[in-house]
C-alpha cells in the first residue's frame, strides 16, 4: 500500500509543477487509456486525500503504465504532437488548394475547347468543375486552411499559461476543423474518377485536344501516387501532337525536376528538344530561347557534350537577334556553360557585365539576379568572401521581389554557407521569415548542421 501511495504522491507532484492549463488542454487531446490516465489524475487533484483517490483510481493500472516519468509528460507530448500535425495539414491543404485552382483552370480550358460541344463530354466536365467549386468541397477546405493554425498555437498559448477553459474550448474548434478536413477529403475522392472519365471519353471522341489538357489535370492531382513519371510523359506527348506549347512546358518541368532529382540528364535533352522545335512552329521565340537554355546546360552537363552546348549557345544568339533583353538571356545561358564547362574567369567576366551592363536594359532585374547568383559562388570559391557577400544578397533580394523561389534559395544557402560566425547565420535565417515553408525547414536543417543549437548541459 505503502508503495503504491509513493507512487500516487510522485505522479501528484509531477502534474502541480506543470504550468496552469497544461493538464486540461493534455485530456482534451488524449485518447484511450491515456485519457483515462489523466482524468483518474485530474479527479484525485480535487479530492479531499488526492494520494489515496490515485491510489484507487490507478489499482488495476501497471506500475509502468502509471509510472510519473511516461504519464506527466503526456501533456506536453500530446501538445507538440499537435503542433507538427497541424504544420503537415496546412502544408497539405495548401497543396490541394493550389491544385484545385490549376484544375478548376485546366478544366475550363478544356469545357471550352470542346468541338462542336459534346454534349456528353461537356456533362462530364461540367460535373467535374462542380466539383472544384468553391462550395462543396472546397468551402470547408478554405475554412479549415484559414483556422488550422491554431493548433499551432495551442503549444504555445499552453506554455504560456493560458486560461484551461480557453484552452478547452479552443481544443473543441481543432475537432470541429479536423472533422470538417475529413469531410472535405471524402467528396474530394470524386474527383479522379470524373477527370478519368471525362479523359477516356475525349479520347473516344478523337479530341485530342480536350484529353491532352485532362491528361495533364489528372497527372497533376495524381502528382505523388505511384505512376506519376509515366502520367507526366503522356501528358507531355498529347500536350505536344496537340501544339498545346505552356501545357506541354508545364509537363516537360514537372519531367525535368524529376530527371534533374535522379541525376539523369538524357530526359531534359529530349523534352527541351522537342519544346524547342515546337515553340519554333508556333513562332514563340521566348519560349524557344528558354527551351534552348535548358538543352544547352544539360548538354554542359554530359561527357562529351561541349561542342552541342556551344553550338546551342550560338542558337541562342541568334535567337535574341537585336532584342537586348534577349541578348542578355542569351549572355546569361554563355557564362552558365563557361561555368559548367570549367572556365571560369570567363564566366565571372560575363557575368560582371550583365551586372554592369543590364541596369539599363527594361526588365532585365531577373537576369541580373542569376548572374549575381553565379557570380557570387564563383567568387566564394575563390575565398572572397566579401564580393560574394554583396552578390548573394543582390540575387536573394532580386529572388524575393520577383517571386522566384529557386532563385530565393539558392541565394539564401549560398549566403548561410559563406557566414563565418552564427550571429550572421542568425541574421540569413531572419531574413526568410517570410518565405516558402519548406525553405525555412531546409535553412534552418542546414544552420543546425553547421551551427549545432544542442548543447550538453553544464555542470
């Protein structure tokens, strides 16, 4: 008796030295015997002999189920875990929210490309449009990006000391948000199967055009299922027999990154190819020169592939003519091979003069900002690190206004790898407060790796 009473009076004297709030908000959360636990526990903390009420509410209860050390920290545990659940769901219905745009877009496209209006195929689209309305679904999906972040918050408003009833009705909102996410997912499992079937319905008709822009729908909201790779090569093929050029770049990236990812370069040398040769049919130079730079650098890339990226570099050339705009594009893919290719005082000699030279050329900001990216490695490599400095930053800050995210981050890495100290490491990681989520996790990864914030405990 006399030691189940120590064990009661241990587990007593754990909870009291909790902040106020964080019992209430850790039953609130619990589930099974763990809820049970901290209820028995939240019931002999009001009893006239707390020890002797644990001690009966707990008899049948194991020594190692009750024991202080696993059952007080429930409350924080069950809180953190809250926290990073929530951090994944809002990453997640962030995704689902953009997706539902782009298919809502798609999907338009596509009811108003059809031939002579199907009127089959047009009840199949309509029904899938429906679907991506800002109603049903998505109405609770919105609602539930918007208050989700709370849960995020309940960690913090615990330690804080918040007061339990806020704490408590607050817990009630996450499960009716959490429920309201559950129901939104269901209806969205419709959604495939009406892409599917609008897509298999196209192609029976011979509208091409119509199952190319659904392939690339599905492809996109099937984007992390197995299968994806393949999905994305047939979206790229209709989209490019069709002569749907962005739709066709919009699956050549998504074919790219995942080659780039794999470390094989032989995919974007056929998909740039091919984009190339279809934006000349089309006579859309821009989109023609951004092709070229893309085959250009992976031809860079491969052994043996110098003289074709040189020979793109000259087409590139040729492509910008008299635009000047282009021409520094053009500068740009140049001192990117140079680089690649080995040579680089070449490179950093072009890139200072587009620097220089492309303050004065009208929406030029973007090219400058890679070319201070560039320029800014190579300098740091050399060990002069206050030019990189200066050249990082430009591009982080070029990368940040133009809303380019790649150029953001390789700038912001580049720029943590160059601190020589960890109050300016801390100042980089301040500088990207407002960036992607994904990007915060990656630097702060990084600055940890380097920056080691655990330290052992003194004595």
């Amino acid at each position: 008796m006399e030691s189940e009473r120590e064990r009661a009076r241990g587990i007593l004297k754990a909870v009291r030295d909790l902040r106020p709030g964080v019992l209430d908000a850790a039953i609130a959360a619990a589930r099974g015997p763990d809820a049970e636990q901290l209820a028995a526990v939240r019931a002999a903390l009001g009893a006239s002999d707390p020890e002797a009420e644990l001690v009966r509410a707990l008899r049948d209860v194991t020594a190692r189920e009750a024991d202080p050390a696993r059952l007080v920290p429930v409350a924080v545990s069950h809180a953190a875990r809250a926290a990073e659940e929530a951090a994944a769901v809002r990453s997640a219905l962030d995704d689902m929210l953009a997706g539902q745009r782009a298919l809502g877009a798609l999907g338009a496209a596509a009811r108003e490309g059809i031939r002579g209006a199907d009127p089959a195929l047009a009840a199949l689209l309509d029904e899938t449009l429906g679907a991506l309305g800002e109603h049903v679904p998505f109405a609770a999906v919105k609602a539930a990006v918007i208050s989700v972040g709370g849960v995020q918050d309940l960690l913090a408003d615990v330690e804080a000391g918040a007061d339990p009833g806020t704490l408590a009705l607050r817990t009630g909102e996450l499960r009716r948000h959490r429920d309201a996410i559950a129901d939104a997912s269901s209806a969205l499992h419709r959604i495939p199967g009406l892409i599917a079937a609008a897509r298999a319905y196209a192609s029976g008709a011979g509208d091409r055009a119509s199952e190319a822009r659904l392939v690339v729908a599905e492809a996109a909201l099937r984007d992390r299922e197995p299968g994806a790779a393949a999905r994305w090569a047939t979206a790229f093929e209709l989209c490019t027999s069709s002569s749907l050029l962005p739709l066709a770049r919009a699956a050549a990236a998504r074919i790219e990154i995942a080659a780039a990812a794999e470390g094989t370069l032989e995919p974007i040398v056929r998909t740039a190819a091919q984009i190339a040769r279809l934006a000349s049919q089309l006579g859309d130079v821009d989109a023609e020169l951004a092709a070229v730079g893309d085959e250009a650098l992976a031809w860079a890339w491969l052994d043996g592939g110098g003289a074709r990226a040189e020979a793109l570099v000259e087409r590139a050339y040729e492509l910008a003519g008299d635009d000047r705009k282009r021409g520094l594009s053009a500068s740009l893919l140049e001192g990117q091979v140079l680089e690649l290719r080995g040579d680089g005082a070449g490179a950093r000699k072009l890139f200072r003069e587009i620097m220089q030279y492309g303050r004065d050329i009208d929406g030029s900001a973007h090219i400058i900002g890679w070319a201070a990216l560039h320029l800014g490695r190579l300098e740091a490599a050399m060990g002069h690190s206050f030019r990189a400095g200066q050249d990082l930053e430009l591009a982080q800050q070029i990368g940040d206004a133009a809303g380019d995210h790649a150029l953001f981050a390789l700038a912001s890495g580049a720029r943590l790898d160059l601190c020589a100290d960890r109050p300016a490491a801390e100042a980089i990681l301040a500088s990207v407060e407002r960036a992607p989520r994904a990007l915060r996790a990656e630097l702060r990864r990084r600055f940890d790796g380097r920056w080691c914030t655990v330290h052992p405990p003194t004595r």
